[in-house]
C-alpha cells in the first residue's frame, strides 16, 4: 500500500510539472540574430505543452491479491518507472536544446549590439576629425614676403600661385649627387650696356639694355634682369652661400634660363659696386645711371656648373625653368654684403623638394 502510495504521489508531481515546464518551440533555434527578445518570449510561450506520455494509472495492486497477481503488479510498476524515466530524459534533452537555441540568439544580438556600438563609435570621431579639420583661410592680400602670414610656406595658398604650392619642379634645391658629365659650356655673350636699378620690395633688379645673350643647346636667351638674394637660395651638397647673383634669361619662345652666380666674401667686386652706387633711395624708384655695366665682369674664371629644371623662386613660382648654377663662387667685399643686408637682411625662399629630377654636373 506504501508502495501504491507513492507511486501516485510521483506520477502526480511529475504530470504537474510537465504541464508547468516551458518547452521549447522546435523553430526557435532557427531565429537569425534580428529576433527580438519578446519574440523569443512568444514563442515560448506559445509553444505547446509537452506533457510525458505517461500511461494512466491504475492501480497496481488490489487487495486480496495472490502472489502470483503481486509479483505481475510489480513488473507493471517497474515498466511503469521506466517509461518515466525515459519521458524524463526526453524532456531534459528538449530543454537543454532550447537552452542552446536561446544562448544562441543572446549571443547574436549581443555581436549585433557590439557591431553597432563600434558603428556609431567610427561615426562620432569622424563626425570629431571633420570639426578638429584646419580651416585654410584665404591668402591674405596681393603681396608676398620671406615670413609669416605671406611667408613661402603659404605662397602658395593664393590660386594664382599654386605651383608654390603644390609643383614638383620648384626651385632652389640642395644640388648634390649631380651626374658628372662633359657639360656643354655656356657661351656668354655679354656686352657693356645701359641700365636700370630698381628696389622692388623683394630685392635689387638691375634691367639691362637689349644684346646681352647666353648659348647652348642650340638656343639662344636674352638677359633680361639679374637680381639679388641674401642668403643664397640654392646649397651645394648643403652649403650655402652669403648671396647669389640670378642672371634671368629669356628665349625667342619665352622660355627661361637662369644663371646662378655664388657670391662668398672676399674682395671687392666692381661690377656689384657700380650698381650699389646707383641704388634707389626709394623703394619701387626706377634708377637710369649714365655710367654702362659690364655683366662679363661678375662671371667667375672657371665656367663649370650644375644645371637642372625648376621654377621661379618667388611666386607665381612658374615651372620650366632651365637653371643653371656656376659652380666656382664669386667674391664681393664683407662691406659690399653689408650694404645688401641692410636693405634686405633675408630674401631667400627655403629649399625645395628635388623630387628624383636629373641634376648634371660639369666634371
Ligand atoms: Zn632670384
């Protein structure tokens, strides 16, 4: 009676609990990351009820039975517990796959969560680079100069002036590493003539007369101004010069080709003189001395130079410039240079990028 006691008290729990138990709906496992965690809920709830196939109950043992009749009862008792207890693992291998199916999904919408943070994250600093992002102001006027706002590092702000900028071919660069080969000399081709000096703002340009030409390469070019700059704008293997002498020549095309001549200190240079005796006392005042000038007087002996392509140095810093630096420095007096520095104490655009341009070098 014991035993028929607690059989029922058994078979009763667990037909309670079955009936009580979520089980999992067979499709849940198949819900992409996107499912909502209320959708999951629904199909939990919705799903239907798994409730053990358990045979009815009877009662296993009836008073006054043989022990024929009890031992049959107790083998239907015994297969009564092993159906249960194979409903039981049934219901626990169900359970354990729709715990599986639920971790599952938690970890999809936490990747999702996680991928969308990082969006957004990417979004606000870039959102932060574009407000922290330099505003280019305009350059600021029509004039240039050798510092500050109108500086050559922002020449080439100004549109017109661009190629300051932006070009590769600029000038002056650090000669070195020339190619050493038998440079084609340079035919001078300079006569004594009548002049102009000038203090433009940016240095002193002397305009000489017409019939002053350089040859080479079967091209001729006019010269048209030379002017100053103080320190020298170009190095050799690094080292700079006290000034440099540009000699601006023109072809019948346009084309131009300068003629760098190094000034270093030493004596007195006549050429240089005769112009400092003829300096402007004010700025942008056109000077006509009614002495002539002899441009031969500043070349140096040797006639050996570096020659590449390049720009202007001062804005529009226009490219297709064929220079072409003397190698052998010139000398000009300590007082000489000191009159120039008074004026213009700096006027010398930094050095350029080389850019792998082809330097020669006379050998
Ligand atoms: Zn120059």
């Amino acid at each position: 009676m014991r035993h028929l006691m607690l059989l029922l008290v058994c078979s009763f729990a667990t037909s309670v609990a079955s009936a009580n138990d979520p089980v999992p709906a067979p499709s849940a496992a198949a819900h992409g990351a996107s499912a909502a965690s209320a959708a999951s809920a629904a199909n939990v709830a919705s799903a239907p009820s798994i409730k053990p196939s358990l045979p009815s109950i009877k009662p296993a043992v009836v008073p006054g039975a043989t022990p024929a009749s009890r031992a049959a009862s107790a083998a239907a008792a015994a297969r009564e517990a092993q159906a249960e207890a194979e409903a039981e693992a049934e219901l626990s291998a169900k359970i354990a796959a729709r715990l599986a199916a639920m971790r599952a999904n938690q970890q999809a919408r936490a990747a999702a969560a996680a991928k969308a943070r990082k969006v957004a994250e990417a979004r606000k600093k870039e959102a932060v680079v574009v407000n922290e992002a330099p505003v280019i102001k305009p350059y600021p006027g029509e004039h240039w100069s050798y510092e500050g706002e109108t500086g050559p590092a922002n020449w080439g702000r100004k549109p017109e002036w661009a190629a300051c900028g932006t070009g590769n071919r600029q000038s002056p660069i650090d000669l070195r590493d020339g190619m050493k080969v038998d440079l084609e000399q340079i035919v001078f081709d300079y006569k004594p003539s009548a002049f102009t000096v000038v203090d433009n703002g940016h240095t002193v340009q002397v305009t000489v007369g017409p019939g002053n030409y350089i040859s080479l390469q079967n091209r001729t070019f006019e010269l048209q101004q030379f002017h100053f700059h103080r320190p020298s704008e170009e190095r050799i293997n690094g080292k700079g010069f006290e000034m440099v002498v540009h000699l601006v020549h023109k072809d019948a095309d346009g084309k131009l080709a300068v003629v760098a001549v190094l000034l270093e200190r030493g004596k007195a240079q006549s050429m240089i003189q005769t112009v400092w005796n003829n300096l402007p006392l004010e700025k942008n005042e056109v000077v006509t001395p009614s002495v002539v000038l002899d441009v031969n007087e500043l070349l140096p002996a040797r006639r050996d130079y570096f020659t590449y392509m390049g720009s202007l140095t001062t804005p529009p810093c226009s490219e297709g410039v064929l220079w072409m630096v003397m190698k052998q420095p010139v000398e000009a007096s300590p007082a000489q240079m000191a009159i120039f520095s008074r004026l213009y104490p700096l006027n010398a655009r930094p050095i350029q990028a080389n850019s792998g341009r082809v330097v020669k070098e006379s050998f």
